[in-house]
C-alpha cells in the first residue's frame, strides 16, 4: 500500500527546536518522530511511502536514508514552490503515479489510529475518499468534521469560529489520515496552491467523503512545544502504542545526589551534576547540566549547556548550544535561540 506524507511546513510554532532540524526529524525520546509514523504505518500494511517536502530534504534523507531499515520504500518528492496540502498530492502524482487507492497522512500526528479499520469502512461504504476522525474537547485549531448517521459527511469546516460550533454537541476532527480514491486527484488543479481542507473536502461533501471516528485511539499533532512534551510523556507513559523506546541515552552520567524523575528524556552523553534535579523534561544529545540547577516542563536541544543553580522550567525551550549561565531563570514558555550565550544571572522571571 502507497502512503503520501506531507512533511512541506516550516515547523515556526516548534522553534527553536526547529531552527536546525527540520520538524519530520527532531528527535521525539529516542528516534527522529516521522519513524514513529512510519512504524505505524508499515504495521497496517504500507510499504511504499512518498514524502512530499516543501524545501531540499538533505536533512531528513540523511535521517531516514531510503527507508530499507524500517522495511519501507521512501521517496523524497520537492515542491518547486509550497503547493498547499491539495496542490502537494497533485504535484507527487506526476512524480511518482499513484496506486488506485492510497493514503494520504499530515507528517506531524502522534497517532496509533486503526488504519486497518478505517482501510475497511471505506471499502464497505464505497467512498471516494474517508477521513480519519479524533474526538477533541477544542476543534478550533482543527478541521471540525460533521457526519450523518451513514458516516456520510455533511460538512467539514476548516478552523472554524465559535459562531460555528453552535449546536454541535461532539466535536470530531479530521486527524490528517486520509484513505482516498486515485479519482480524487482529478479535482485538484494542477501548477497552483491548493488546500485540500478548504477546496476539496468541501467540494466532496455529498459526493463520495465519509468520516471513519477513531473513538478510542491516541491521536496529537505535536507542533508546538506544549504538545511535543506531552507527546513525550505519553510516549514514556505508555499511553500511545509505539515500538519500544530507550529514556535514556548511551554514556549518560549522572552525578551523585542528582535526582532524575521518571518522565525524563536523557539523550546520548547528557550529563547531569552534583545536586541538580530533573523532572518532566526533555534533554537532548550532549546536554550538559551544571550542579545544582533545575530543570522541569522543558526542552533542552542538542549541545545546551544549563550553568549551575540555573532553574529552567514552565515550558521553556532552550535551542541547540544555548549557555545558559548560572543562575538564571528561565520559565514562562520563553523560547533561547540556538548558540545564545546568557551570561550569568541575566534573566529572571
Ligand atoms: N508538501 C507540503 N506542501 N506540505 C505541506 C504544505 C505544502 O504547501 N502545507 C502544509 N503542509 C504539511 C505540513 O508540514 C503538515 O505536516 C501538514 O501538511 C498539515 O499542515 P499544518 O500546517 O500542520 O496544518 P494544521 O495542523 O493547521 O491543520 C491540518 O491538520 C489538522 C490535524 O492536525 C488540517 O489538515 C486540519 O484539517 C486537521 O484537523
Ligand atoms: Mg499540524
């Protein structure tokens, strides 16, 4: 089975985690997070995937390299200009020639969605293309999916405002897993930016779009720190299906009289002082934290070094080879560009 992922987006809402990484590759616990979605995929029978990039992929081929590793085909198709999400599937199928049916997935979901499941509801309905939908408490950053009791669509409302959500008692999003009908492709014009949320499925309402509700699944878009640390500690805690994966890298040290708490995320030769604390938190490769600082609620990327008695936390990101001198404290979701030096005590909130 053929799988086209959209990995075109910039990533800006995961910055600075992103500002060197592009975001199908930042490391998510211990492997770069597209293979999680890979992994998934090949386990509901996928064994050809495209992925449809918005810029040169030389840092996601080096990551992923041809897929063989995971039993996959990976292909790496370039936009010449961003396509939007329809005008990308347009421009792959001159690439590559798609198969009769085929899925399409948004590269940015945590998800262990029964694709099989929703693979056979297409088929019993006969649909031309079947979206995979998630219950959420809040669908206004979402595309807000409504269904008649055929699992026919009657309406698909791309972000929509408040004004719109009236009357609606259960909100089911589309989870950006897509089972579709090559015929679909006939719809969307070809050398423009399409959005297959705002032109297509609407066009399609009616005429073949079906909603498969995946109730009991795990499902997140981790695109923004928030969400990637809870996608995180769901991975840790088990709450989401994935392979088995390693918290703590190889040659950690951790010193004497440091306390590292269970969900924490040690990457490969991190090194933890004498006294410090780490708890619910994310530190990447080569992260060195002095003595006695705190970190808890953050993500530290690659080569940072923390200085001592330095507090980190409330959603703090600290980018790639940040030094954050000692005693600074930083919170509130504040956000450190890659090689920033803070010299000591220079902020506090
Ligand atoms: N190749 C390519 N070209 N990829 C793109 C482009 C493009 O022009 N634009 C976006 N993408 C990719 C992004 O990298 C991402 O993986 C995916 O398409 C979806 O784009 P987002 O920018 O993350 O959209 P969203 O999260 O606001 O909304 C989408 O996802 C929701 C679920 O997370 C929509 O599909 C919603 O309907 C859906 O509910
Ligand atoms: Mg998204």
């Amino acid at each position: 089975m053929q799988a086209v992922i959209l990995v075109g987006g910039e990533g800006t809402r995961l910055r600075p985690l992103t500002s060197r990484q592009p975001k199908p590759v930042i490391t998510l616990v211990d492997r770069p997070f597209l293979v999680y979605m890979l992994e998934w995929l090949r386990g509901h029978g996928v064994d050809d995937v495209i992925l449809s990039c918005g810029f040169e992929p030389t840092k996601v081929r080096a990551a992923l390299g041809d897929g063989e590793a995971l039993g996959i085909t990976l292909r790496y198709v370039v936009e010449p200009e961003p396509r939007g999400t329809a005008g990308a599937l347009k421009y792959a199928e001159e690439q590559v020639g798609l198969d009769e049916r085929f899925l399409m997935l948004n590269g940015d979901v945590l998800t262990d969605v029964d694709v099989t499941a929703q693979l056979a509801q297409h088929e019993a309905t006969g649909a031309v293309g079947t979206l995979g939908l998630v219950p959420v408490d809040d669908p206004s950053a979402y595309g807000l999916v409504l269904c008649d009791e055929t699992h026919a669509v009657a309406g698909f409302l791309e972000k929509p405002a408040p004004s719109q959500l009236e009357g609606i008692d259960r909100y089911y999003i589309s989870a950006g897993i897509y089972v579709l009908e090559r015929s679909v492709l006939q719809l969307i014009d070809a050398d423009r930016n399409v959005s297959i949320e705002r032109e297509i499925w609407p066009a399609l309402v009616g005429h073949g779009l079906y909603g498969s509700q995946a109730d009991g699944a795990y499902w997140m878009d981790i695109g923004t720190p928030e969400r990637y640390l809870q996608g995180t500690f769901d991975i840790l805690e088990g709450n989401v299906r994935t392979a088995a994966v390693q918290r703590l890298g190889a040659d950690v040290t951790i010193a004497a009289g440091a306390q590292v708490g269970s969900l924490v995320v040690l990457g490969k030769g991190v090194t933890i002082g004498e006294g410090a604390r780490v708890e619910r938190a994310v530190v990447l490769d080569g992260v060195t934290v002095e003595a006695g600082a705190e970190l808890t609620d953050c993500i530290v990327a690659p080569g940072a070094t923390i200085g001592e008695g330095a507090i980190v936390r409330g959603g703090a990101v600290i980018g790639e080879g940040v030094r954050v001198g000692a005693g600074n404290v930083l919170a509130a979701g504040i956000k450190v560009f890659p090689d920033t030096d803070l010299p000591p005590g220079s902020i506090k909130f």
